[in-house]
C-alpha cells in the first residue's frame, strides 16, 4: 500500500505538485496532494500509475517469490488491490481517471469532477446494497456471502460514500470563493505586540479583542506571530517574553493580497494554522484568519453582501 501511494506522490512530484503527506488507513492509503493536476494528461498518470505498481509489485511476489508462502499470499492481495483501485469511484483511482477522461471531454474540471463524485457515491451505495444482501445470506459473485464479509463491504461502501461527498463539498466551497481574493477578507488594523512584551501583558491584549493570534514587532518590523496556544504554554514559563513564545516570521507560511482565497485556505490547512501573515513587499499587510473566512462563508450562504474586513477597528 506505501508503495502505492509512493506512485502517485513521485508521479504528482514530476509536475510540480507538492505533496503534504501519505495517510495509511483501515481501507487503504491517500497521498495529500496539495491541488489539482494541471491537465487531464497529469491526473490520468498520477492516478493510473498506483493500480500499476500495485500490480507490479503482486506480478513480482507471484513470479519471484519462489514459492515462498508470504509471497504467495501478499501477490494476489496486491493484484485485488490494483483491480479495486480501478472501480470507476472517485476519489478511487479509476473514479480519478474516469474524471480526467471526463475533463479532456468537456474541458471542464468542475463538471468532471462532479460527475466523477457522484459515481463514487454511486459506488459506495452499491457495495452496501450488496454488503446488506451478503449479511443476508444472498451470494454475490466474485465477493461471495456472509455476515462478516457483508458488513466489510458495507463498511468500505460507507467509506467511499462519504469520501466522494466531501470531495464535493470541497469543489463546492472552492467553486464559491472563486472570484474573491485575500484582501477582500483580511483584517489590516487590529492588535499587536512588541518582541520584548511580557507575556502575561500580551495576555490581556487577548482579552479586548476576537482575534486567535497577534502579529508580533521588533523595531517597526514584522518578525513573528503570537498565538493563544503561545500564551498557554507561558502558564509554565512566568517570566516568558513574547519572543520566547512566538512563531517566527521564517516557520510562517505567508500570503500576498492579491492571492485567491481558495489558495490562501489550502495554505492554512498545510500548515495547520488558524492564521496566516499577508505581506506585501516586504512589510506586513494584514492577518487573515479561518474564523473569518467561515464568518464570510456563513453570511453569503444568505445571500448578503460580501462583508468586507477591511480597516476594521480595533475593538
């Protein structure tokens, strides 16, 4: 399974696509490819190309293995592996190529992808039809009866179902953002402390305002950010300074005004962070936080007017 999803990381690599991570779990693996392919030819090889390996690795075990009764068992598993990964779900591989198929078709990556999400949750329902009629005792051909097999099967279809929703609420959350940029939402007037602040001081300049974390200076110049989860660990460091408790500028991940906010969120979600820093030539610009894109999300779900976040004021 690593050298599955190791495939598609390699693969997805060659074309400039950064790779956060590999996630191994009870029903497979998934490389945490951090955006789209950029034609149908890349996500028809970066897809292909597990099933693949899944197959050469079997094919070697079966021919190589010498009889070896470990080999003789992983074989078989990583061939069925192979040919499972080609059911035409998304997010499975075959879901994935049947998207870039769709996407050389119409040309168009939103419809692909919706249509390619909707198979796979027509294939997830259907493995737990057919998981209900096993645990009933009916016979399925080539995955066959039984209560345990049944439950199995209804287990990975609930999986899958549930893995091409959130696909496609993910096209959909992105499909709203389109159009709206970092400057639209980021917060450029608010709070914000010196590099040689106490960090019981820095404490209270939590409490006036809604914000999760602080820009921190040295001098007039950017260099950090400050963090409630900072300011909990100086409960066991009294004498603490903001600079001992921040995150400096060179560990942030940043952002420029004119990024697309679907980009700015993809960055946050890498980096595991509730904020990131807007900068613009050089000096800081503004703070742009998750609470508010949810905020922004909430309010035009409505249908109201954009709230703009500029020059808010200090509360």
């Amino acid at each position: 399974m690593l050298l599955h999803e190791l495939a598609h990381s390699f693969v997805a690599r060659l074309y400039g696509i950064p790779v956060r991570d590999i996630t191994l779990h009870m029903f497979g693996g998934v490389s945490n490819i951090e955006r789209e392919p950029p034609t149908p030819r890349a996500e028809l090889l970066i897809a292909i190309v597990g099933p693949l390996a899944s197959f050469a690795i079997g094919a070697m075990l079966l021919f190589f293995g010498g009889g070896h009764r470990l080999a003789q068992w992983l074989g078989p598993i990583n061939i069925t592996l192979g040919v499972f990964n080609l059911i035409p779900g998304f997010p499975l591989d075959g879901g994935r190529i049947l998207r870039s198929l769709l996407w050389q078709g119409t040309g168009d990556l939103k419809r692909a992808t919706r249509w390619a999400g909707l198979a796979g949750q027509g294939v997830g329902w259907a493995f737990i039809a057919l998981g209900a009629m096993m645990a009933l005792g009916r016979v399925v051909p080539f995955f066959g009866t039984g209560i345990g097999g049944g439950l199995w099967l209804a287990l990975i279809g609930m999986f899958l179902r549930n893995a091409a929703a959130q696909h496609l609420a993910g096209q959909a959350l992105f499909e709203r953002l389109e159009g709206v940029r970092v400057v639209d939402l980021m917060r450029n007037n608010g709070p914000w402390v010196e590099v040689s602040t106490p960090g019981s001081a820095a404490a209270h300049a939590f409490l006036s305002n809604d914000a999760s974390a602080m820009p921190v200076f040295a001098a007039g110049r950017f260099v950090g950010i400050l963090t409630l989860s900072d300011l909990r660990r100086a409960r066991h460091l009294p004498a603490a300074y903001v600079r001992d408790l921040m995150t400096p500028l060179e560990r942030l991940t940043v952002t420029t005004p004119d990024t697309a906010l679907s980009e700015a969120l993809r960055a946050l979600a890498a980096a595991e962070r509730d904020e990131v820093a807007v900068v613009h030539d050089g000096a800081l610009a503004g703070m742009l936080f998750e609470q508010d894109i949810a905020r922004w999300l909430e309010l035009e779900r409505t249908e109201r007017p954009m709230p703009r976040i500029l020059h808010r004021p200090h509360a």
